[in-house]
C-alpha cells in the first residue's frame, strides 16, 4: 500500500490550471522545445538561416519567425519543411489527461 505524504502539495501543473495559464505555458514550453532543436539541428548540419530559408523556399523573416521561442504562431507546413532540411520529421501525438482520483 502506498503512504500518501501529507506535506506534499499539489503538483505545478495544477498550480497553472488554477492561474488559468496552464495552456500558455505548456504552449511556450513546446515552442521553445521546438525552436532549440530546430537551431541545434541547423548548427549540426552547419546551416545558415539565409541557407534554411532557401532549403525551405521561403524567407529568412520566416525562418526567424520559426526559430523565435516567443511567437508561438508558426505554421504546421513550415514546421514540417524545416525539420525536413535538417534531415529529421515531425512527430506528434495526443495524450488523455491523467484523472485523479
């Protein structure tokens, strides 16, 4: 049987649901996860942003905007081309929340 600890609190996440920014925050954590790999990918294949945009055909404001950790408003296409000229893919998938009980 597990000892449930007494002084232990709620975890972080409920935290950030009771604020009402449970879905900002994990959406900028995505993004910022997202646009380190994308630099550290571009750095490893030895890339430049000039050179991603072409690769991408696109523009290197595009690039900047995709590799920016604070717009989260990116385009699920331009994602995928950007991942594909750091010779990577995409992968997503959807989770159920854990009820507590």
């Amino acid at each position: 049987m597990k000892k449930i600890n007494p002084r232990t609190g709620s975890n972080f996440d409920d935290f950030l649901k009771e604020e009402g920014i449970f879905d900002e925050v994990t959406a900028k954590a995505l993004k910022r996860a997202i646009s380190e790999q994308l630099k550290e990918g571009m750095q490893a294949q030895k890339i430049t942003k000039v050179a991603m945009a072409a690769l991408m055909d696109t523009s290197r404001t595009q690039v900047d905007r995709l590799l920016d950790p604070d717009n989260l408003r990116i385009q699920f296409d331009s994602l995928i081309r950007a991942t594909s000229a750091i010779g990577k893919h995409v992968e997503i998938r959807l989770v159920d929340d854990v009820v507590k009980t």
